[in-house]
C-alpha cells in the first residue's frame, strides 16, 4: 500500500521544473476530525503569471467508514478556497484493501472535487500517471510507438513532409505545459511566423 511520505515526495520530484510546491506544513486548511490520517499540498504552476494553487488532499484510510469523513474534508475545503481554485481541488486516496471496481466507483464520483484513489499493489509512478502529476514524456527512445505524441507527430510528418523541420520545436511546445491558447499561438507562429493565416 502507498504511503503518504512516499507520496509527498514523488509529488515533489514530480513538480520539480513544472510546479512550485507549498510545504504541507503551511498549508492552512482544516483537517477532518477523525478517521483518516491526512495532509494537504498545495502546487502551483511556475513561470504562469497568474497561476492558481492546485490543492492535493491526501486521506491514507483504514476503512470504509472513513470514506465518508474524507469527503466531508473535502467539501470543507472546497468551501475555504477562493474561486476559481475551488475547481482544482484534488483527494488522492489510499484506502487499505480497496477492490479495483470500488475504487473506480469512487474516481467517476466528483462531487466537491477530483479524486485519485490507489489500486491494490499500484506502484507510485503508476498512481501519479493517472493525475494531473503525469509524466511528460516517457524515457528512452522517443520514437517508440508507445509514445503517442512522438508517433502522432511522425505520422503527420508521413502525411505532410513540411512538418518535418517543426517536428522537434512542436513536439517541446506540446509538452510546455501552457495553455491551450498559448500552445495553438506558439504552434503558430513556429509554423508560419508573422503571417497570419486566413
């Protein structure tokens, strides 16, 4: 079963280059009352003027009685935070003996906020993947076909030869973590530069 201090630091290792993190420790929110042991994180994108806190609610639980208590932490917190941050509210739960189909169950539900819940004997790599925390590329040879974006990319490249000089430049864009906007304006005007296209 995962463990939150390992958690807390693959979060961090996670956010290194892409999210400033706020130690739990200073992370002013309230804590449930009993049933769960629990801490908050706070991240934030860097380099984003005007980025907002993402908050990670962690709830490590032994039963499923406790369930219960974390979404009231959760519906507590959520009541706490300024707007628009109440939309980037987060629970990764860790629930001792979960069945797969139960965790599942508990992930499509998203009142008062989006929750990750480990499966049983899921690696923490395998559990960051699935949340906001995911990896932005995979290691190794970046061709291979179990790198969607680079297969993607080589395909267009198979069906529009121009792409081929933009092929790197764009692949780094998709991967910057801005915006939508901003990633469509980059790809623009990498592609075309001071034309504007009709």
């Amino acid at each position: 079963m995962l463990k939150i201090q390992e958690m807390l630091e693959a979060i961090s290792n996670r956010a290194q280059g892409r999210y400033e993190v706020r130690d739990p420790v200073s992370v002013e929110l309230p804590l449930p009352s009993t049933g769960c042991t629990t801490v908050a994180v706070q991240l934030k994108r860097v380099n984003r003027e005007g980025a907002g806190w993402r908050t990670v609610l962690i709830a490590a639980l032994t039963d499923g009685e406790a369930i219960q208590e974390a979404f009231r932490w959760a519906a507590d917190v959520r009541d706490m935070l300024p707007e628009p941050q109440t939309a980037d509210l987060y629970m990764f739960m860790l629930i001792e003996g979960v069945a797969s189909e139960d965790a599942a169950r508990l992930e499509t539900d998203d009142r008062f906020c989006r929750k990750v819940v480990a499966r049983e004997g899921e690696k923490m790599d395998s559990f960051l993947d699935r949340s906001f925390l995911a990896s932005l590329s995979l290691p190794g040879d970046f061709d291979s076909i179990s790198d969607p974006l680079s297969a993607a990319l080589n395909a267009l490249v198979g069906a529009h030869s121009w792409v081929k000089p933009h092929q790197d430049n764009w692949r780094e864009l998709l991967l910057s973590g801005g915006s939508g906007a901003e990633i469509a304006e980059a790809l623009r005007s990498a592609a075309f530069g001071g034309e504007v296209e009709p």
